[in-house]
C-alpha cells in the first residue's frame, strides 16, 4: 500500500542501503520461485542466472522487475531454434526496454518493449543502465 511505501521510504532510499536488493526479493516473492524457474531457460545444459557475469544482472532479471517475468530475451513472443523454443517478452511492459546491444546487432528488442504504456525505457549500455523518459505520449501513438 501507499502507507507502506512511505512508511519503507528512507530505508530503500538510503545511500548504500539495501532498497535494490528489497526491491528484487519483493519482485521474486512476488512471481514465486517455481514461476521464476520456468520462466529462466536453460540452453546447451546452461541454466540461466537473475545475476550474471562480472555481477551484472542478466536479461532474466531486468525482465523480472519490468515484467514481472524472468525471461532471458527481449524480443516479442517465442521463437523456434530448431526445436528449442526461445522465450520472449509475452505482453508490453508499463515501461520499456531499449538496448546499445541492438545497434550492434547482437540482440533484437521487439515492439512490446519499444513501445511500453508509458513514455519511460530502460536502456542498457555495455556496463550499465539508464532511464530515458519523455513527457509526451510517443509510446502510445503509432
């Protein structure tokens, strides 16, 4: 509830305290452990990770806290890789995703991400993220 938010408000906002990790636990009760499992693919004998290499977080939990999904790819739907089926993004996001990976052409971010149902995106760098809004409605219009 609101009365809850403002009541935890000094303690997910204190510098160097603990409201990231909160956030994250809250996100994962939230969702539930076997849900998290089944969305979190394994691929080649790999199982996926929320946290993955030199500590970043991976796709699965940046889905997971914008999507409440931890799917570990962010283009629209499934897709079939020769048999394995490759979970995406299942239903637009309230806020969106956009990548430097894509530009590169290493990633594809489909339209459910690119155009969220509000003007806010989280964009991925190479090592970190950022939050671009805009206070027009550009992700509703066509």
């Amino acid at each position: 509830t609101l009365q809850t938010l403002q009541r935890f408000c000094a303690e997910l906002t204190k510098p160097n305290g603990n409201g990231v990790p909160m956030i994250l636990y809250s996100a994962m009760l939230s969702r539930g452990a076997a849900n998290i499992s089944s969305d979190m693919a394994s691929f080649e004998g790999v199982q996926a990770q929320l946290m993955g290499a030199h500590n970043y977080c991976s796709l699965e939990m940046v889905n997971l806290l914008l999507l409440g999904r931890a799917v570990g790819n962010v283009f629209d739907g499934n897709k079939d890789l020769d048999g394995t089926t490759l979970q995406g993004v299942p239903l637009q996001g309230e806020v969106g995703f956009l990548t430097l990976f894509e530009h590169y052409g290493s990633m594809e971010v489909g339209d459910l991400l690119k155009r969220p149902k509000v003007s806010v995106w989280v964009v991925c760098s190479e090592s970190h993220f950022s939050v671009f809004f805009s206070p027009a409605t550009i992700a509703a219009e066509g």
